[in-house]
C-alpha cells in the first residue's frame, strides 16, 4: 500500500510538472516539490531533488521536441543560460546576507499572472516579427535579462521558469512556441546543476520516488511539447493559460492547514532542544531535555502548541528563510510509549518555523512564529 501511495502521488505531481514543463517551460520543482512533502512527509530538500532531477530530462525531450519543429533559439539562450547561471549565484549569496525573505509565494503569483495573460491577451508574435530584430541587439537583450532573472531567482528562491517565460514573450519579443522551446532549453541545465548539488549534499533520495516522479514527469512533458507544437498560436495560448491556473490550484491545494492538537494528543513524552546558533556553521550553547506526559513543562508546552495553527508555506526553498545571525531555536519532539515519532517543530527567535520537514506559517493566540518562539522559551527556562 505504501509504496502504491507513492507511485499515485508521484504521477499525479509527474502530470502536473509534465504539462506545465512541455506546454509553459514551467519548472517541475513548482508542482512536484509541494506535493511530495504535503502527501508523503519528505524532507523539503530531498523533495526539491527529485522535482530538479524530473526537471532535466522533461526538459530535455521538451527541448528537443521544439527544437525538431525549428522552435528553439539555440544561439541566444546559450548566452541568457550562462548570466542566469552567473546570477542565480549572486542572488542567493546576496540572499544570505539579508533578513529573511517574504517573498516565497513569488513563483505562485507569476504562475497566476501568465496563466490570465495568456488566456486574456495571447502572444500573437509570428516568427517573422521576431527574426527583423538585430542579432546584436538580440544579444545584448538576452544577457540583461539572464542577468535579471538569475538574479531574482537566486534571491528569492524561485520562480525561474514563469520569469524566463514572462521576458521571453514581453520583453524579448518572442513568439510563444519559441519562448518555451528556449526556456526549456535553458532548464534543462540549471535543473542538471541544481539536481546534482543537491544530490551531492544531502545524498541520494528515495529511488522509487525519484523513478516515478522522473518517468511520469518525462511521459507528459513529451506528450504537452508534441500538441504544443502542432496546435495553431491562438489554441496554444489559451491550452497553456488553462494549464498555468489549474496548476495553480495544484500549488495552493497543499497549504492546508496542519492539525498539531491530534498528534499531540497521541504522544506521552517530548523531547525538547534549545540552541542558539551563532552563525550558519556553528552552534555555541545547546539544551536538551525528555519530559514526560506527566512533567509540568511538557503539559505547559503542550497546551501553548495545541492552540497554534500550522499552514504549509507555498515555497519550501531555502534561500527563502535564511536567518540573521545570530539567533535562537527551540525544537520540539513528541514520541507515543511505541517511541514512535508524532510530531516534530522547530521555531526560530527570527520567525522561521519548521513543521515536520516543511516550512510553515504560524498563527496563535499570541501571535505568529517569532511570539511562539518567546512563550516557549519562556517555559522552558
């Protein structure tokens, strides 16, 4: 049964990015991420690997596929690929450097944005009108752009196939089927990079995940690239809205609000850590205690964390919830007398919560994550 859930869920999330991938260059990682750590608790970082790796050979064939119907700009998505590359660096060193961000709903947002743009106002520009434009001013276009969307991309931590798509068709003037052609292009090397740093740092993910999400991913990509290219602009225009805002729905379907009371319930002793982290390598002082049902702390705990509400954060990326240095966390663990895990949160002095792996928002009597954080501290004293 378990392993049937995850061959539903993951070609259920490969239908969602393949569509998306082969109609729109939209990135997998967008639909398959959230659905991975909402239906099957994986870790957010193993869940945005396995949507990379799906995203390099759906890519790849959607590429391809364009390519084959002369719908690629090979020479200058080359030249936007490498300032993308370039600035995604930047962006996300510069990301590191800031207060946390709040801007992790920016890909969902531009999803919208498309998709209504594309039913309402379609891109109409033939092949004709694209190619009068100078080679020279083509080119110097494409690198500010790559350096644009790099940027905002490696700050914010997403959105990198609906901005590629977005400054393809409005701002470079391209006619639809070649801005997906060549912002799939592109992806298929960011996604290779991004999927093999993440393999290379948190090692290998769950196979049969990886496998089904990567299959099924590839299956509809290639079949979305095959009608894209043979549907008339006007048709395209109005298939790739409607896949944009149903994907949409996808997206915001998994921020659901999570039910901390029942788990908590279930569970007869906690195990609750306080640290405080000097910088991203290091913790300096670190507390750790195990209470039971009965101790006076845990049942002071456990009343302030059954009257939080939990809802799962639209972007699980990283970069989005960097934290300013230094700053204080408090863990906590909920077992039941198997030992078995119920329930695991992390909140930070900074208002960065991590609830089971995912990052969430948080909202209770007394305020959101960073007062949860104070009144936890406070018992724990």
């Amino acid at each position: 049964m378990t392993m049937l859930i995850k061959f539903i869920v993951c070609f259920i999330a490969g239908i969602g990015a393949g569509l998306g991938t082969g109609f729109a260059g939209m990135s997998a990682a967008a639909v398959i991420s959230p659905m991975l750590i909402t239906f099957l608790d994986m870790p957010a970082y193993e869940a945005v690997g396995i949507a990379l790796a799906s995203d390099v050979l759906a890519s790849a064939v959607s590429a391809y596929t364009y390519g084959k119907n002369k719908n690629l700009d090979i020479r200058n998505g080359v030249v936007m690929m490498v300032s993308v590359l370039c600035f995604t660096m930047v962006g996300s060193w510069i990301a590191s450097q800031v207060p946390n961000s709040t801007m992790g709903s920016f890909s969902v947002f531009m999803t919208f944005l498309l998709g209504v743009k594309f039913i309402v106002k379609p891109v109409m520009t033939t092949k004709n009108a694209m190619e009068a434009v100078d080679p020279k001013k083509r080119f110097v276009q494409s690198v500010i752009c790559g350096v644009m969307i790099g940027f905002i991309c490696g700050f914010i931590g997403a959105g990198g196939g609906m901005m590629m798509l977005l400054i393809l068709t409005s701002v470079l003037g391209y006619e639809l089927k070649t801005a997906v052609g060549t912002s799939v292009f592109i992806m298929t090397f960011t996604a290779f990079t991004g999927a093999v740093s993440h393999f290379a740092i948190g090692g290998m993910p769950n196979l049969w995940c990886l496998v089904f999400c990567v299959g099924s991913t590839l299956l509809w990509a290639r079949i979305a690239a095959r009608f894209a290219n043979k549907a008339s602009p006007a048709t395209l225009n109005r298939a790739t809205g409607v896949v944009l805002v149903v994907l949409l729905l996808v997206l915001i379907l998994p921020s659901s609000k999570i039910d901390l009371a029942s788990k908590i319930s279930a569970s007869t002793q906690a195990s609750v850590r306080a640290e405080h982290q000097q910088n991203f390598a290091s913790s300096n002082e670190m507390e750790f205690e195990v209470y039971s049902s009965s101790d006076e702390i845990y049942q002071n705990i456990s009343e302030v964390l059954s009257g939080v509400r939990c809802v799962r954060r639209l972007s699980q990326n990283y970069s989005s919830y960097s934290h300013e240095f230094p700053v204080d966390s408090i863990t906590v663990s909920y077992y039941d007398d198997a030992e078995q895990h119920q329930l695991l949160l992390t909140v930070y002095s900074d208002g960065v919560c991590i609830l089971n792996n995912a990052f969430v928002s948080v909202k209770y009597p007394g305020g959101g994550a960073a007062e949860l954080y104070q009144a936890l501290a406070e018992i724990v004293e």
